[in-house]
C-alpha cells in the first residue's frame, strides 16, 4: 500500500516568522505533535513535540522565538506514491515521528508513526505479512 492511503491531509502548518507560542497553541487545538513549517505550501522545517521539550529545558520565551530559529529545517518527505513499508523504515533508522507529504514540492498530508503502525498492525492481522511484522517491530524496539 501506498502513504496516501494513510496520510492524513488536515494540516497543520505556520510560517517561518510565526512564534514557537503559536505553533504549540495550534498543536494543542488540533491534537497533533507536529506542525509543518511552509513557505507558499513548501515545507520548509517541521516543528516537534520534541522541540518544544528541547527549548523548554533551555528556558527560553516560546512567546518571543520564532520558528525559522528553532524548526528542523529541510525535513525529510514522502510522496503519497512511496510504500507504507518503506516510510516505516526510514521513520525507524532516522527516528522520525512524522514525515510530510509533497508532490511536486508542494504539502499534500502528513504521516506519523501512529498512521504508520496502525496499517502495519492492521496487515500483520489480516495476512500474517512477515515484513510488516519485522517493520513494526523495528519500530517498536526502537530507543
């Protein structure tokens, strides 16, 4: 199966110059751990669950920091034509928890591992699939 076959396409997104404090409000109001960074609809940095962490041990102001200081720049993307397996696999190897989706470098949808794992438990069930189970073991094993 192909990611766009789980990739979700309600985004959540913010430009560079918008404050780290605005990308956590949009977060926590759409229920996500990411928001994609877009400069006319190209993703330019992703902003993680995971930097909030990074930036609250160092104490700066949310309120204050702008994304383009704190984001990921250049995140890695798939197509909507690329394999669930292999996202899966390069979320695994580079630990990633969310990957954007282009097409023609333009965001289409986003896919997490939560998308990801759900497809692979689901396969594993249904056909007994050798490669989801050691997809999805890889990914749960992972530190």
């Amino acid at each position: 199966m192909q990611i766009g076959g789980v990739m979700r396409v309600r985004l959540v997104t913010a430009r560079p110059d918008q404050t780290a404090a605005e990308a956590i409000h949009a977060m926590l109001e759409d229920g996500v751990g990411s928001v994609v960074v877009t400069e006319d609809n190209a993703p330019v940095g992703i902003f993680t669950e995971r930097d909030v962490l990074r930036l609250a041990g160092t104490g700066v102001s949310f309120g204050s920091t702008v994304l383009r200081d704190v984001m990921t720049p250049n995140p890695l993307t798939v197509t909507a034509e690329d394999g669930i397996l292999a996202a899966a696999q390069l979320m695994g190897e580079r630990n990633l928890r969310h990957l954007p989706v282009v097409e023609g470098g333009k965001l289409v949808g986003i896919v997490s591992i939560r998308d990801v794992l759900g497809f692979l438990a689901e396969r594993l069930w249904s056909e007994r699939d050798d490669a989801a189970h050691d997809t999805a073991r890889a990914l749960l094993d992972r530190r």
